[in-house]
C-alpha cells in the first residue's frame, strides 16, 4: 500500500477522534490482530 494511502486518514478524521481510535485498537486483546493492526498504522 502507498504511503500516501496509509496517512489520508489521518487528513479526513480529526484527530483526537483518530488518537482515540488507535488506543483503543492498541488497547484490545484480539492477538494477532491488534498486533496487524499497530503494525499497518505504523
């Protein structure tokens, strides 16, 4: 995925909502998945 892709979120959602977001997804016991996710929005 280009990087350009990767951060359009980051210009469409403000950002406390995005910040919120990401610490819940960092926060969830989901295994594998929480570790894709960080590892994407990284």
């Amino acid at each position: 995925m280009s990087d350009r892709l990767k951060v359009l979120p980051q210009y469409l959602i403000p950002k406390q909502a995005l910040t919120m977001l990401a610490g819940k997804l960092a926060g969830a016991r989901a295994g594998g998945l929480t570790t894709g996710v960080i590892r994407w929005f990284v």
